[in-house]
C-alpha cells in the first residue's frame, strides 16, 4: 500500500467516502436473456470469509481491504450488489459420461457479473455453491467447504503451474450445515472466470433449434475470446468462414489445454461436455486428482467406473466433446447439411493433429529437448509451450524417445513428477559442476526410482545423443527443464490431509499448502514434505468424490 498522502487526499472533505462498489456489468442478460434466469443468492446465517486470493482480488483491481470487511463479505455473498448488477443462473446442457442429459444450467452457481479488468480483460465472476437455482433439480444448491478448499487449492495451483483455469478470488462459510454422506461444514466459492461459456451451452441452444439465438450466441463467443473474428462483419451477421475459423481456434485451445493437463499428470475426473469451455480454461473442479506413479489407466473418481476420464482418455475425449461442439454449429457452417458436417468433421479431426503437436511440445519442454528452426540454432520449448503449427524435422525420432521414456515409467509406475524433476536435476548438476557433458550413465538420483535400470540406462544413452545433437548447452536446457517440471504439485494425500485439518477447524496447514504451490518450480527450503510421493499403495487406493 502506498502510505503518502497526496495534496489531494488531504483536501478532501472529512466525511466518510461512500462504501466502495464493484463496477459489474450485465452482458450475459442483455445479450443472452434466454439462457439466463435471474436469481439471487441466498442468505446465510453467519457467513465468514475464510479464504481471500489477494492476486485474483488485485487482476479485478478490486480493493482487497473492501474485501475484508462486512461489506465485502456481503458483496461476496451476493447480497449488497451495486444497483446495476443482475445476478443470473445460466442455462445449459450436456453429455454426462456420453449420455445425452439434456438440460442442466447452474444448480447452485450465480453469475454476478462481468467485469472489465485493469489488464483489458472482461472476465466473469460468479458464485458457487449459493444456494438452489430455478435449474437444482432437486439439488439443495450447496456446497461444503471440503471441495469448495479443495477448489481453491487446486485451481491457483493450476494457475501457477502455467495451465489455463478459472480462478479463486474467495471461499466463506455459511455457518451452517450442509449434508453429504454426514454433517460439513456450507462454504461456497467466488469464481473469476474468462468466461463460462461451456459446450454445453451451445449444446443447449442447438436443442432449442432457434437460429437466430444460436447466430446471437455464437457472436457473443466470438467476441469474448476470439474479437478479431469479427472484425469488418456487419452486427448482427455471422459467416460460415469466420464460424470454421472459430471452431479451429477452440479445437486447437483444447488440444493445448489437454496436452498441459497431461503433462502435469492432471486428472479432471469428469469431463462432461458442461464441463468444457469454450475459452480453454479448466473449468468445474470436483473429483480431481493428480497421477502419481505412471499409468494412463489411473482414475480416481468414485463415479468413474468405466475409466472414461482415465488420465490417458482425456485428448480422446475432448475430441469427443469437441465433435459435440462442432454439431451445434452445422446450421452456421454452410446452408448445405452434408457440406457442413464434412466442414465440421474436418475441424473435429484436426483435433487429432493439433493435439499430437501440442503433447509434443509439452514433453520437449519436460524432457529437455530443443525444438529445431529452420536455418536458425535449436532452443529449449519454454513452458507453457504454444501448439507449432506444424511438425519438423526431429518429429519422429522424438516422438520415439518420448514413448520409450513413458515405457521405462510404466514398467515401474514411477512417480510422474518426481522423475521429470529428477531428469531436470540431472541437467543441472552437469550445469553446476561446469561440466561440458551429460554423463553416461543415469545418475543416482534419477536411478533409485528403478529397481530394474536396465530400461533406464538405454534410454538415457539415446536421450544424451539426442542433447548433443540439438547443441543446447547445460545451463540454458537446466533452466528451461526446471521451469517445466514442477517441484510441488497438489499432491493427493497432502490435499486430503490439509482439507482434514481444515474441516476440524484449523486452516494453517491449506494456507502453508498454497503457499508452495505458488511457487511449483521453485525447490523451496523445508518443503519437502508436500513434494514427496504417496505410498503406491495409498495412490492405488485414492477415491475422490464429486464434492456436490
Ligand atoms: P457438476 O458435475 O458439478 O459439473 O454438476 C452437474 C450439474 O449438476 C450442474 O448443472 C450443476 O449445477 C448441478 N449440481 C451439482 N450439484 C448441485 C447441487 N448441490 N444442487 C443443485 N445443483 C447441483
Ligand atoms: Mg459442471
């Protein structure tokens, strides 16, 4: 804060300022009446902010001290709005594990407003576990404070790893009761989010078969995310060319998004189409978890039987939400229905390609290896990588090396991070000790996570060549490998044991939990405890709830 007093500040007049008020704007109502329902939040006996992110409060450019009083909590709690503010449910729809389920809509979420950030950005913010909705369906509109923690937690831990999320400005607690499988304690959750335009939400338009409002939404989109779309088209118009261009540029944020998951071993655990956005960020944390010893069978959530939303199904399946997407738009894709589907098709299965060069990058940064330019030096892909936009030279040979290292890993389910982190380490010790080479064999560190080296050693020999050849120097590959292997992920059995703390009423060990996993790169003094492993046996036997 700065303490000066500017002459202004001491000319003003000696009355209380009027109680600060967030600038919301309505955009979602105005534009889109149909798909919203206006609502209002309800009220909470004893409702205490326990969780406040200040930098989230700060990109709003939101007075954190206004939070932390009874008016902010009041604010948050959706009930002193600014007069201008219309609080609504959205309506949408959805695939639930594949099936159809038609209309679904926020259940007990409020989308308070937009709001146009100091950065240039208009984002979303909206409240979570408010109470039911028109849209509960039976629902009691609630949540407790276990999973709305564990969404904090999680997603600003997403965020500080590099990975496209919404955001959490706050958790409060309703003070009372909220009942699961017994008595929680009721919280609910403030979300910032680019927006919470979802494919099911156009899953939900193209049900109603109203043209003018798919053309309305569609416009809506476009602007929010992709403005350049619409550049010198007439309001009001939509074009089949800039529609497919759009679709493009969604297909390849999913590809993006997914391959960044994937390479932090993320597991969002229920997929469904309502559960992906339009803008590319992570959205609906429930029952989430993170894989530790390798294996893309690994599934954590209780209603996941089948392993649809196994860690090694996710591209397949944002192929298939993104194939759920592109039929909502056939209507704007070309007059012609078979010409549209081919349109849409092609848009679909340039999934498949984008998603390959997005994982490609993803395990160059990981591993190390430089990306080739034409006629220039090879450099170190910086995390988080951009998609290319095409493949190179080195395509085959590394997509080689990158399966036999996730070979050596599932012969022995070896901790994903951990030995990411390791191979960085490797790098750096070279760096450190001024040695102009990588060793020959593996060293110690990175060996003890193998009983059986043998996969280990072969695959270090051709990794080694393949560091010579790019020509990167040790220091320059440590570094960008450090900044792609994350130290600190929000381990299971440590999210279990702070959410544990939490519910008995202590919050210190989440507060120091998100503490270093603000820093996920960086080897923080004293902090080994969150970076170590589960037990393999506890990891296999990890069961996560849907939290609703
Ligand atoms: P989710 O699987 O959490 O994305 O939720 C799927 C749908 O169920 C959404 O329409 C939610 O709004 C709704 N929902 C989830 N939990 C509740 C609840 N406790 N009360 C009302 N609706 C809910
Ligand atoms: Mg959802």
């Amino acid at each position: 804060m700065d303490a000066r007093v500017t002459p202004a500040a001491m000319a003003a007049p000696p009355h209380d300022p009027a109680p600060w008020q967030p600038a919301l704007q309505a955009l979602w109502a105005d534009t889109l009446p149909e798909l919203t329902v206006p609502c209002r939040a309800q009220r909470w006996p004893a409702p205490r902010l326990v969780w406040l992110h200040d930098a989230v409060v700060a990109a709003l450019g939101w007075p954190v001290e206004a939070l932390h009083g009874p008016d902010g909590v009041a604010l948050l709690a959706g009930a002193a709005l600014p007069p201008a503010a219309r609080p609504v449910a959205l309506v949408y729809a959805g695939h639930q594990f594949g099936r159809w389920a038609g209309r679904l809509g926020d259940g007990r979420a409020l989308l308070l407003g937009e709001v146009a950030c100091p950065n240039g950005a208009l984002v979303d913010v909206g409240l979570k576990g408010s109470g039911a909705t028109p849209l509960a369906r039976g629902g009691d509109g609630r949540a407790a404070l276990g999973p709305m923690l564990r969404e904090a937690l999680v997603s600003e831990a997403m965020h500080a790893l590099g990975i496209p999320t919404t955001r959490t400005l706050a958790v409060l607690t309703t003070g009372d009761t909220v009942w699961r499988d017994g008595p929680q304690p009721g919280a609910w959750l403030v979300r910032v989010a680019t927006s919470h335009l979802r494919v099911g939400t156009f899953q939900w338009v193209a049900a109603l078969d109203d043209p003018g409002l798919l053309r309305r939404l569609w416009r809506f989109a476009a602007q929010r995310h992709d403005p350049a779309l619409l550049e010198g088209l007439n309001p009001d118009a939509c074009d089949p060319d800039r529609v497919q261009a759009w679709l493009g540029a969604v297909v390849l944020r999913q590809a993006r998004l997914v391959a960044l998951w994937m390479g932090v071993g993320f597991i969002h655990g229920v997929m469904n189409t309502d559960n992906m956005t339009i803008s590319g960020e992570t959205i609906d944390y429930g029952p989430c978890a993170f894989m530790e010893g390798y294996d893309p069978a690994t599934v954590h959530s209780s209603i996941d039987l089948g392993g649809r939303y196994a860690w090694g199904n996710q591209p397949r399946i944002a192929q298939w939400n993104l194939a759920r997407l592109s039929e909502t738009l056939l209507p704007l894709l070309h007059p012609d229905h078979d010409t549209a589907v081919a349109l849409a098709t092609d848009a679909v299965r340039a999934f498949g390609s984008a998603y390959q060069r997005a994982w490609r990058a993803v395990m160059r940064a990981k591993l190390g290896l430089a990306a080739p330019h034409p006629g220039g030096a090879a450099s170190p892909v910086a995390w988080p990588p951009t998609v290319p936009a095409q493949d190179d030279a080195w395509t085959e040979d590394d997509d080689a090396l990158i399966t036999d290292w996730l070979n050596a890993l599932a012969a022995e389910r070896v901790d994903w991070t951990l030995a990411h982190r390791r191979l960085a380490n490797a790098v750096a010790d070279v760096a450190q000790a001024g040695l102009g080479a990588l060793p020959e064999h593996a060293p110690a560190p990175l060996h003890a996570l193998w009983s059986e080296a043998a996969p280990l050693q072969r695959w270090w020999g051709r990794w080694r060549a393949r560091c010579v050849r790019d020509g990167v120097g040790a220091p320059v590959r440590a570094a960008a490998m450090r900044r792609a292997n994350p130290w600190y992920i929000p381990r299971n059995q440590r999210m279990e044991e702070v959410l544990h703390a939490a519910l008995a009423g202590d919050l210190a060990p989440a507060r120091a939990f998100a503490a270093v996993l603000q820093r996920p790169f960086d080897e923080q003094p004293g902090a080994e405890r969150w970076a170590a492993p589960a037990p393999p046996e506890w990891a296999q036997r990890y069961v996560t709830f849907c939290g609703t």
